[in-house]
C-alpha cells in the first residue's frame, strides 16, 4: 500500500505540477514539501504545522483535504503501532500474561479454601467418633454448616470477580480503518469489511481508534452502543471502562 508521500507525489505528476510551482504559491518551505514526499515528516515542525502543510499542498492539487488528512493520521497511526511493536521487541518477554496470573491467583485461592474446607471437615468427623454423647455432637454439626455456608460465599464473590469485565461486540456497516487494545494488548488492527464482526473483553478498559467513527455499531456488555462519530470521521482514543460503560450506551439497566 502506497504511503502518503509517495500517494502525493504520483497526483502532482500526474497534473504536470513542479515542487517549485506550490512552494510559490503556498509560500512553503521548498525542503518541507520535497520532506512531506519522501515521508520524512520528523522534518517537519511539529503535528499542527505539517496539517496545515498536507492542507494546503492538497488544496493546490485540488485534493480532497480531508481524505488526505485521513490517510495521513492512518499513517501516523500504523508508525506508531511499529514504533511500540519494536520498543515490546527489545524488552524481556513476561512468562506469564498479567491476565493469567490473576485467573491463576483466584484458582490458588479457590484451593487453598478447600483444603481448609477438607481438613477442618476431618478434623470435626474425628472429634464426632471421639464424642460419646450426642448432645456433643450438635454444635460440631453446626460449626460445619456455618463454615460450609461462609465457604460457598467466598467462592461465589470470587467468581463473580472473574465474570466482571467489558464485552465489546462491533458490527461493521461499511470499511473500516480500527485499532482496538484490551487492558494494554493490541487485539484488533486492520481495515474491517461490511458484515465482519468483532468482539473484545477486557477486565479494567478498552481503548479504540477508528478511521470512519459511523462505519459500525456495537454493544456493551448486550447493551446498544451510542455511535462513536459521523461516517468518514477520525476518531482517537476512546477510552471504555467499567465505571464509563454508561457514557456510551442508550439505556444501562
């Protein structure tokens, strides 16, 4: 896929039109539009001036500004995306996900409460064949019911802590450019199709970036989502958590 510089370049060849001819009439630094196509944008000073410089460069070559634009934020994105992929290259590799330890921790707790289930059930069975009369025998009975109840509610809120979470399931209406991340992992990269689908849990946040905002519709957790922008619309970093979960859907029960 072509990049934006070299896309730039092959529409102004294509009107016969020299670098020379919009550095005079934009009055653009000839050095920042020979930059701008050959995508060394870090020459160029700074994100809100090389807008302005695509702007205009597109405007002289009667481009559509906003695709332009679109295909330039694409661009940066994906550079981005590269950037980090190589920065996670060069740090060790955790041997366990952050994710599966957790899981892992609540099995541990799980099964130390069952050995302690276990042993405090023998200890009692041994004080009953110990114990001569029956009224001895009541308040073991109880004991045991009290502590198999408090058991049963420990694991009960431990799974209802595994279960909570955000279950993100997106629909695609038309193409569409998007990067998801799930609690800091990039799950989802690429252009999506019209009737592809998508679902993404996470347990703290979500976070997406789309390059046509009205090109899906989606639910949170079952519930209809609120559109995330007009079609063709670029959207950064929008940012799903449990506690903002509301924020994006018509109707929480």
């Amino acid at each position: 896929m072509a990049s934006l510089g070299q896309e730039l370049k092959r529409e102004r060849e294509l009107r016969g039109i020299s670098l020379k001819e919009i550095a005079d009439s934009t009055k653009i630094s000839l050095r920042f539009l020979r930059a701008l196509e050959d995508d060394q944008l870090d020459m160029l000073p700074g994100k809100f001036f090389t807008k302005g410089i695509i702007r205009s460069y597109a405007n002289y070559l009667g481009l559509e500004e906003e695709t332009v634009l679109n295909k330039y934020y694409e661009d940066s994105l994906l550079k981005e995306e590269a950037d980090e992929t190589e920065k996670k290259k060069e740090k060790p590799l955790k041997l366990i996900p952050k994710d599966v330890r957790k899981l892992l921790q609540y099995i541990i707790l799980i099964v130390i409460l069952i050995l302690i289930a276990l042993s405090l059930s023998l200890f009692l069975t041994k004080k009953e064949q110990k114990s001569i009369l029956d009224q001895t025998r009541v308040p073991t009975l109880q004991q045991r019911e009290k502590f198999t109840s408090t058991f049963l509610n420990d694991i009960d809120q431990q799974a209802s802590k595994i279960e909570k979470g955000i279950l993100l399931e997106i629909s695609f209406l038309d193409k569409t450019w998007i990067q998801v991340y799930a609690d800091g992992r990039l799950t989802l990269n690429g252009i999506k199709n019209s009737g592809q689908k998508a679902a993404i849990r996470a347990s703290k946040e979500i976070i997406l970036h789309l390059g046509n905002a009205g090109g899906l519709t989606y639910t949170i957790n079952h519930h209809q989502g609120k559109p995330f922008g007009r079609p063709g619309a670029v959207v950064k970093n929008i940012k799903i958590t449990p506690d903002n979960i509301k924020q994006f859907i018509f109707k929480a029960k």
